[in-house]
C-alpha cells in the first residue's frame, strides 16, 4: 500500500476522533450528517490533487476504514440497529466521497 492510503487512513482517524465527540445521538440523519464530516474532507483533498492512485487510495482507505468502525463496533457489543442503514452508511460514504472531489477539482486555482 502506498503513502497516500497510510494519510487518507490518518486523516480519516483523526476526523473521526474529533466528530465522534459532537455527533453522539442515533438516528439516520445524524449518521448522514457524521458522513458528510468525515468523508467529504477527504473527497476534497482527493479531488484538489488529483492523482489516479490518490483515487483508489481514498476509496480503498474510506471503505476499509468504514467497514473497521463496523467490525470493531460488532467485537465491542454495540448493536446494529438496522442493516439498512449500513446500507446507506456505504453509500453516503461513496456520495460524500465523490462530491467532495467533484468541489476539490472545481476549487483548484488554475494558472
């Protein structure tokens, strides 16, 4: 794995730390809205250096990232409430992510 997916990862972790400790209600708007505050920041990075490998890298490291906060989740005890909304936690992910290079490549200053 390359250096991009090891900065996408901390990234992701110290976003996570820190929005952990604002959005701590359940519900299906406060898990879109906790999404949107950790995955598009790195879309946007993504999206403002744009590099094919920086691409896969950021998919790679928001989905395994995503797929660990489940698994540690389950390992803790902390129950699913409903599949559904993994469901559309992955896909918020994917949405979030893609818009936020969409904006990153459209803030880009050109010369």
């Amino acid at each position: 794995m390359n250096s991009a997916f090891w900065r996408y990862t901390l990234i992701l972790s110290v976003l996570f730390i820190f929005w952990s400790q604002i959005f701590v209600a359940d519900g299906l708007l406060n898990q879109l809205t906790f999404n949107f505050a950790l995955f598009y920041p790195l879309g946007f990075l993504v999206g403002y250096r744009p590099r094919l490998e920086n691409l896969r890298a950021a998919y790679l490291a928001a989905l395994l990232f995503n797929s660990l906060s489940y698994l540690i989740a389950g390992i803790s005890g902390i129950p699913i409430e409903s599949w559904t909304i993994v469901g559309l936690d992955f896909i918020s992910l994917l949405v979030f992510l893609k818009v936020g290079m969409i904006i990153g490549r459209r803030a880009q200053v050109k010369e």
